[in-house]
C-alpha cells in the first residue's frame, strides 16, 4: 500500500464523517429531505443492481457440454 492509498481512504473517512453530520444535522430539524434522498439512492441504485443481474441472466448463452465418456460408453 502507498502513500496515494492512504490518503485517498483518510479523504473518504473525512468526507463520511461529513456526510453523515449533514445527514444528522438534517433529521434532528426533522426535514423530509435528509430522509428521502438517500433511501431514493439506496432504492434506485438497489432496482438497478437487480436489473443488470436480471439482464445478464436473460442474455447470457450457455451452450451444453459435450462429455466424451458418455459418448463411448453408449455407443459401445
């Protein structure tokens, strides 16, 4: 791990800390926002996560396996 690393998670650390007083500060004066915003990006980030996972399901192409002992043992 160097340097660069290190000071890109302390940078994240900070800017949770102040995310998450911005968020407190916003539900301690009872403001409709500070609880709406982020369960609508929870929601919409979760429906698209099982989009894509719905999507790669339905156009994945699976082709059989072709197994060789299974081929000699009955034409034999």
């Amino acid at each position: 791990m160097n340097d660069s690393s290190r000071s890109q998670g302390g940078l994240i650390c900070i800017a949770v800390v102040i995310l998450g007083l911005l968020f407190l500060k916003g539900v301690l004066s009872g403001s409709y926002f500070a609880l709406a915003l982020p369960v609508t990006i929870l929601v919409a980030f979760f429906l698209g996560l099982a989009f894509w996972v719905g999507w790669t399901i339905y156009t994945i192409h699976v082709e059989p396996e072709i197994d060789d002992e299974d081929d000699s043992e009955a034409s034999a």
